[in-house]
C-alpha cells in the first residue's frame, strides 16, 4: 500500500522564515568594531541536499535528506556611523555592513524504533546549523546559532488515511520526505503492508526530487494507490458473500476506473460469480444456481470536508435455471416438497409462493424478480457504514478527518479525483501570516532633557527628575538589549545608576534628589542596541533644578497630582460621601496590540455602591454630559451599574457618577477635592467600588444580511463565533481573534438560535431542537422552539406552552406553563421569560423542578439577557421599544428594576467566552469581537483596602456590595 501527502513547501517554509524573525537576536558585544544594528531575513529555498542518509525503514537504502536554507543577512554599524547620525534617527543604510549567514533546516521523516510508540511517523523540522557565507558571516554565525532555536516535531497518526480503504492500519514498511525538484512542494510518501513494494531505485529518485505534481493549484493532497483499493474493496465482497453462498466461482476482482485529470469524483467496480447449491427443487430434483454479482462505487464530495460513497449492486442468473426453477414451482410446487423436503432456500421458496395473479402471472413474476433489484437484498447483507437507499443503492458519508502532527494546521477537503494510478484527495490549508520585522522609531515628543516629577503622591515625598525616551509602537515585538554606557559617556555612573525601568516601550531615567549627585554636572550618551536598529542618544544635564519653568506648567502638574490621589491615594468612598459626586481616573495601561488604532480600545466600568437611600437615584454621566445609566437603590440602600465609555485626553473628564441627579463642573470639582485632600482624615465607611475593566475590539465578521443572533461556543482547539443572519449560519474559528476564520457557511431554515450543551452545538428553532454537527437537521425534540438556554447538562427550551428541561438526549424532565412567552435566559439558579409587557421569573430546584419565583410588569418587546457583561450578577438585562432595564431578583418574589438605560446597552445582547466578547455592530450586520484585556478593583469595605473578592462582602442587608471578577488577563 502506498500513500503519499504532498503540501505547498509555501507554509512550512513561512514558518521557518517567521521563526528566524521572532528570535530575539540582539547582543552588546562589539565584532571587529562593529555592533549589530538589525538582521534582514530572506527567501527560504527547499531542496534535496547531496549528503545523503539511512532511509527511515526495513530497506537500508542510503538516500538524499531534504533541508530548507534559509538566507538571513546581519547588518552591522560602526560606532563612529552611530555617533556621527542625529540622536533619534537611524544609520544611513549605505554605512551599514551585511554579515551573511546561511540557516540550514532538516526536514525528516522517521519511525519510532521501539517503546510504545514503536513503528509510528514523526515529522520534524529541526536546525542544523547556521552557516557563514561571506567574511563578517563566518564571525558572526556562532552567536546568531546560539540564538535562533528552531525544532517543530510531532508524531504522525495515519489511522485517518489508511480508513480511505477501510481497513484496518498497516506497518510502515519504508517512508521518506522528499521535494520537488524546484522546491514548490514536499512530499511526505509511506510503504505500508507487508511486503516492500518500491525498489530502492524507486526511493532513490524520489528522494532526489523525483515527485509527481498531485497537487496542481491545491495546497495539499493525500494519494492512495489504485492497487491497494482495489484489494481492499475485493476482501470486503469476499466477507460479504463468501457466508450467503455455498461456492464463489471467481473473484470477487475489483478494478480501478480513473476518470482523468478532472477533479470532482472517482469510480472503482468489483464483481464476482457464486452458487447456490439446491436453491430450487425441480421436476427432475434439486438445481443449483449460479449468480454473477457487480458492485459500482462511486466517490464524490457534496460539501467540503464530507467524503460520500455511492454502492450501486446489481446481480443475474441463468436464464433457464431461473425459468425451470419457477415453472417447476408453479407445475408441482407442493408435490415436490413432499418428496424434497430438505432441499431448496427459503428466500427461493418465499418468491415462488408469491401468487397473485394465478400460474401464468407466477411464472412472469418469478422470472422477472430472479432479474432484478427486489431480492437483491436477500442474497448480499447489508453494508457495513451504509445507509440503504433502495435495494441496489447503498450510500455512506464520512466527515473527513485531517492527519494529526503535521506542522500546518487548517486542513480543508474541497476535491476528489480519480487519477490514473489511485484516488487524490485534496484541498487548501490555513494561511501562514507573515511576520513583520521589528522597527525602532523613537517617538518625536520623547524628552531631551530632564522634567520635574512626584514618585509618591500619596505621600508626597521629595520631587524628582525624570527623563523618558520613549519607543513608536513596532510592527512586530521589539526586544532591547541592556543599555550600554561607553566608557567615558557616564563617568560618575550617576545615569546608569537611574535607569527605572526599560523594555520595548523605551527607557525611563529617573534621578532622585535624595542621593548623592542628585543633579550630574555632565551629559551623557548611552547606547540603545534592539531588535528593530540601534541608536546613541545624548542626554543633557539638567539645565536648572527650579521645579517648573511656568506657571501653567505648574498647574497642569498638580492636577495631575490631583487625579492621580482621587484614584489611588483618597478613598473612592470619602469623596463619595463628601461630595456626592466621583470623577474616576482611567489607570488601567492598554495592552499593546501591534497595528491596531486607538479607538478599538474601550473602556468598561462597573459600580457598586451602597449607603443609599430607599429608591435613590444615581447617575452615570460622560464627559459630555449625556446621561448613560440611571440607578435605583434596592430597600437596603445599594445599587449596581455598568457603563462604556472611549478613552478621552489627559485630563479630560471621561465618567462622573452623581447622587441625585446633582453634578457640577469640573473646576468646582477639583476645587473641592482639593479642599478635601488639603483636610483633616475622612471617615472611610466602605459604601463604594469600581471596577476598571479594558476593553480591546480585536476583530469582526461581516454578514451579507442583519445579524439575528450570536453565540461564542468554546472548543478543544479555539473558541468559535457562531452566527445567524438571514437564514444562514457561519461559525469561525476564534484562534486568531483578528482574522477570525470562516469554518462553516449553511442555510438552515427557521433556525432561531444556539447553544452548546455538553460539547454540542445545537440548533432551535421552528423545526424544533436539532445537532448542529450532523450535515442532515435531524430533530431530537421536534415541538417548534421561540428561545433556549443550555444550564450544565440541561437545556432549557421556551415554546408556546410554557418551559421544558430537558437532559441531553432531549428526554423531558419537568414542564413549566406559561403562554405568551418571547424570550428566554438564565441567571444563576434563575430562568426568566420575557412577555412582551413584562417578565417572569423562575427558581430551579433540587430534582429539575421549577417553581414560580415572581414577576415584573415592564416593556420586554426587546427580549431578555443576562446581565453579566462587567461583573453584574442575580440580574437580567430587559430590553424595551426605546430603553432597556436592569431588573434585579431580589427577595422571594420580588423583582425590582434597579437601573435605566436611555437607548440599548451593547452588553445587553453579547456573548461571551473566557476572556472574548461577541457584540451587534452598530450596523447590524457584522458581529465585533470583543477581548477583555486587564481590570483592576477600586474600592474598600469597612475601611480596607479592597484586595481580593471577599472585601466587598455578598450581603445587601449588611450594607456592603460585591463586584466579581471579570474574565480578563
């Protein structure tokens, strides 16, 4: 048996080329007076070596290895080129020198010799060496070897390939990768059986490039040989025959019928001729039988990654035993039974019997049944993984599974063909993305000199000097080697000494004023050396240690000062309950997300807050004023709420909190907290947190119609979006969040929606409940179905009755009435139906019951959704005509709406999954991907700070209010 994978060389050879780019070469050595100013990565080549090496096997063959040279060029600056170039510039690239270098890969394919893995492939991409190719290459080669580590390997699983011929896996008898002979695929080919089939001439020039092209404009294949289908196919009729008749005359034969270059089906026939001893007794005695049987398979793709199978059978006699058989029956039937009452087979007997339309009508109907397709199966028993389609139509669909361990990843089947010498299997592959190269560019605001900044705030120690040389966003990671300070450049080590803190971002100097030589009498120069080019910056000498060199200066330090204690130094609940009012200071840093904009990042807030009165109002306002959540306060005085904001400037007012409906201007405002910080100590009585939550818009899926519902579905590999718009649904895959990929595009009517129970995505909607995974929707529970929601291993269905749990094989538990009903979701022990003109809620428990817990008069046109977005639990989001509430299960039987939202929250309608949000555009018709990024908690309780979950307690009766924690990093 022979099968051979072949892939585009592309991919794999992308891989290698990104791995060279994400090394963090970057060294402070000098070489021959040069430093390395940045590394330029070239084409990677494939191609057969002339070393030559044991073929993996039983053969012993001595064959060409396969490598992947991969040019790198390491461009080197003199130090006088960097101190002659302008502080924030890069070197002029015709003083740069290239150090070239050759980086060799190994590609190889073996077999474990022994251990539990004995006889199983692996495939490996692996360094060999780094190779210098002209002079400063030859110095330079060691140290970039050290330092780019390259070895993907995995085992291989065939089990999925040697299945194409259905039977059981085969030992490797021989396997080798080879390339072709211009290096734009490889192939990975194994001998599997018994006996070698390939002679060692054969291996030899396949392993020196001898490949035949199966892949085309395809970027992968798998090839099967003819010969071992055609054995396969045979040793299956054999099984299936050999115990229905008494002897197989020949055969069965199976016989390979290519189609031609033409992908889309392939063809393979097998026949046999058998006997039936005594199969009907006639005038004379028994008669024997003979039968010639043929089975046509036909293999084709109805959809991408769906392989079906087509068996039509058809089978004939002898003309004259047929007809004597049954004239013989019809003549003296029961006499002969008399005397023969041992011979003969009961299907025979069952079609002679068969008497509708007297002696002549028998006769024509015997011999037109013994020619065609009604007993057919009588004589062949069923087919193993087939579904009948009629008597001589038997049809299989297997769902393609993709080779385990190969380095590429996405492998999907979109063609079959026929070839002369086998079945081709094939399709496209996930795209490699390529790196972009790390590049330094130093920010033109970066300080060239030294300004005046506060350590401490909160305790307002000494001032001190600080200078930041700050780096422009990369295009890829930019990794900083250790500043170096030549010598002479800081003789007093006073600036070595203030380094606070570099990395990819820059480098930060800060000079204390308590220690000696607080303010160096000199400048100095250091040494930036990354990954992106390198850089000798001049810092000055503090020109004057006067603290600001205006009076608007000034100002804006200390309000910065001001909105830096508010957040962090003064408790959040002093200010509170001093002022009524609280301006947040935005603290949490963005991550850096290379290539994105600004305005992807949101801001997400949550507020707890407590010691209110009764029925209470408290607002969220923006910066520009416009009201965005209205709170009420529960009878025991607290409240919860959830707003989104955009970033705004430093200094500008991004979020107010305001008790009443009372606000004031932001002068008044920092006035009074001026006062306040200036006072005497308040009383801290832990009424108040917020939670700060980043927000980080990654990447979206446009739909051709508006989006009707979402869902984030988590998986063994990646979290996947699914979606439904106009009918259709769509899953993507979420591996890379920003370039999500299509994995699924099908038209299934009167779908409402999903969820995921026990790992399966199931479907509901007008046709009822069905398994998504299935290519036919094929009902479990078949009453039409308005909403649904999946609570551990039960599912929760809405339709016009009432509720139903169900388990996971759809069997009903428990039934709740109620008419009327439009929407469905849960939150925590609590199922609430929205209604139209109000909402219903329901307790689970023990035993799947659910009892009536209470309901709310409130506009529910919208639908209901749970109400766990930024940390809000025990709540449901109820969205009306024009606005949504936040309606909270309080007491037994009492819901209460606790929060107004002027238009609809986008949280009201989101998915979510660990740290990935699903959003409705603005639009409708795309769904935006949402990633949590950092939070961070603000807040005390009882005068504590608040530092983990515990400290803002779970009991409103206590006067205390609690803000889980949001997936997040």
């Amino acid at each position: 048996m022979i099968v051979e994978m072949q892939l585009k060389s592309e991919p794999i050879k992308r891989m290698v080329r990104n791995a060279v780019k994400a090394a963090r070469i970057c060294t402070t050595e000098s070489q021959a007076g040069y430093y390395l100013d940045h590394i330029s990565v070239g084409q990677p080549t494939l191609s057969a070596s002339d070393a030559t090496s044991l073929l993996a096997g039983t053969g012993g063959f001595q064959t060409k290895t396969l490598q992947i040279h991969q040019p790198a060029d390491a461009f080197l600056v003199q130090l006088t080129d960097l101190q002659n170039t302008p502080d924030f510039a890069p070197v002029d690239p015709a003083h740069l020198t290239a150090a070239s270098v050759d980086i060799v890969m190994a590609v190889t394919l073996s077999i474990h010799p022994s251990g539990p893995k004995k006889g199983q492939p692996r495939f490996s991409v692996a360094l060999v060496g780094v190779n210098g190719t002209n002079t400063f290459g030859n110095i330079l080669a060691p140290q970039l070897q050290g330092q780019v580590q390259f070895n993907q390997g995995a085992d291989l699983d065939l089990a999925a390939l040697t299945a194409l011929t259905q039977t059981a896996p085969k030992p490797i008898i021989n396997c080798g990768v080879a390339a072709s002979s211009d290096g734009s695929h490889m192939s990975l080919r194994f001998e599997m059986g018994d006996t070698p089939i390939l002679s060692a001439a054969d291996w030899t020039a396949f392993m020196a490039g001898g490949i035949s092209d199966r892949l085309g404009a395809l970027d992968w294949s798998i090839f099967v040989d003819a010969q071992s289908l055609d054995d396969a196919l045979a040793s299956q009729m054999n099984n299936a025959i050999k115990g229905t008749f008494d002897q197989i005359n020949s055969g069965p034969t199976a016989t390979w019928e290519p189609i031609g270059p033409t992908p889309g089906f392939a063809m393979q026939h097998v026949e046999a001729d058998a006997t039936i001893f005594n199969a009907c007794t006639g005038l004379f005695g028994p008669v024997d039988m003979s039968f010639t049987l043929d089975l046509d398979l036909t293999i084709t793709l109805p959809q991408p990654n769906v392989i079906r199978v087509d068996a039509a059978v058809d089978w004939h006699g002898n003309k004259w035993t047929e007809f004597w058989c049954a004239f013989s029956e019809i003549v003296a039937g029961p006499a002969l039974f008399a005397l023969f009452p041992d011979q003969g087979h009961s299907w025979v007997g069952g079609v002679m019997a068969f008497n509708p339309l007297g002696p002549i009508g028998n006769l024509a109907l015997v011999i037109w049944a013994f020619n065609s397709d009604t007993v057919t199966g009588l004589v062949l028993p069923p087919i193993s993984g087939f579904t009948k389609i009629d008597d001589t139509h038997y049809r299989s669909e297997t769902v393609f599974t993709a080779p385990a361990g190969l380095p590429v990843t996405g492998m999907k089947l979109t063609s079959i063909n026929g070839s002369a010498d086998g079945i081709v299997l094939g399709g496209t592959l996930d795209p490699v993305i390529e790196l972009n190269d790390p590049v330094l560019s130093i920010k033109s605001w970066s300080d060239t000199g030294f300004g005046w900044v506060n350590p401490d705030p909160c305790n307002q120690f000494g001032q001190q000097l600080q200078a930041q040389i700050l780096f422009d966003e990369s295009p890829y990671y930019l990794f900083m080697c250790p500043p170096v300070f030549l010598s002479g450049d800081d003789p007093a080590n006073e600036y070595a000494n203030s380094i606070a803190e570099w990395d990819q971002k820059g480098i930060e100097f800060v000079l204390n004023t308590i220690n000696p030589g607080f303010a160096p009498g000199y400048d100095c120069k250091v040494l930036l050396l990354t990954t992106g080019g390198a850089r000798y910056i001049r810092l000055t000498k503090p020109a004057s240690l006067q603290p600001f060199a205006s009076p608007e200066d000034q100002l804006k330090y200390e309000l910065g000062v001001i909105a830096f204690r508010a957040t962090n130094c003064y408790k959040a609940t002093s200010i509170w309950g001093s002022l009524g009012m609280y301006n947040p200071h935005w603290s949490v840093d963005p991550e850096v997300v290379i290539g994105q904009p600004a305005e992807q990042v949101e801001h997400g807030w949550s507020f707890a807050v407590a010691g209110l009165e009764a029925g209470e109002h408290v607002a969220i306002v923006d910066g520009a004023g416009t009201t965005l959540v209205t709170g009420i306060a529960s009878p025991q005085g607290v409240m919860t709420l959830d707003a989104l904001t955009k970033p705004v400037a430093f200094g500008s007012t991004e979020l107010s909190v305001q008790r009443g409906g009372k606000g004031m201007s932001a002068d008044e405002y920092n006035q009074r907290l001026k006062a306040l910080m200036n006072g005497p100590a308040l009383e801290n009585k832990g009424t108040f947190a917020h939670r700060q939550t980043l927000l980080n818009r990654v990447g979206s899926v446009t739909l051709p119609a508006a989006l009707t519902a979402q869902a984030i579905i988590g998986t063994a590999k990646a979290p996947q979006l699914v979606t439904i718009a106009g009918g259709v649904l769509r899953r993507h895959d979420l591996h890379v969040p920003a370039r999500p990929r299509q994995l699924e595009e099908r038209n299934v009517p009167g779908l409402h929606g999903v969820v995921q129970s026990r790992g399966q995505l199931l479907g509901f909607g007008d046709f009822g409940l069905a398994n998504l995974a299935k290519v036919d929707i094929a009902p479990i529970w078949r009453t039409p179905v308005i909403d649904a929601v999946a609570i551990g291993d039960r599912i929760i269905v809405l339709d016009r009755q009432g509720i139903t749990v169900l388990d996971e094989t759809a069997t009903v538990l428990t039934r709740a009435p109620l008419e009327g009903g439009q929407s469905l979701t849960a939150s925590g022990r609590f199922i609430v139906v929205g209604l139209g003109n109000s909402v219903v809620a329901f307790e689970r428990r023990r035993g799947d019951r659910f009892d009536r817990f209470g309901s709310l008069a409130i506009d529910a046109s919208g639908g209901v959704a749970p109400a766990e977005a930024l940390g809000a639990r025990g709540a449901v989001y109820v969205r009306g005509d024009k606005s949504s509430a936040l309606v909270t299960l309080t007491a037994k039987g009492s819901l209460q709406q606790t929060a107004t939202y002027p238009g609809h929250p986008w949280f009201a309608g989101s998915a979510a999954d660990g740290t990935l949000l699903a959003r409705r555009s603005a639009t409708g018709t795309a769904a935006e991907i949402v990633r949590v990024e950092q939070s961070r908690l603000y807040g005390t309780c009882d005068g504590h700070d608040c530092k983990h979950e515990q400290c803002c307690g779970a009991s409103a009766g206590a006067g205390k209010v609690r803000l889980p924690k949001v997936a997040g990093r």
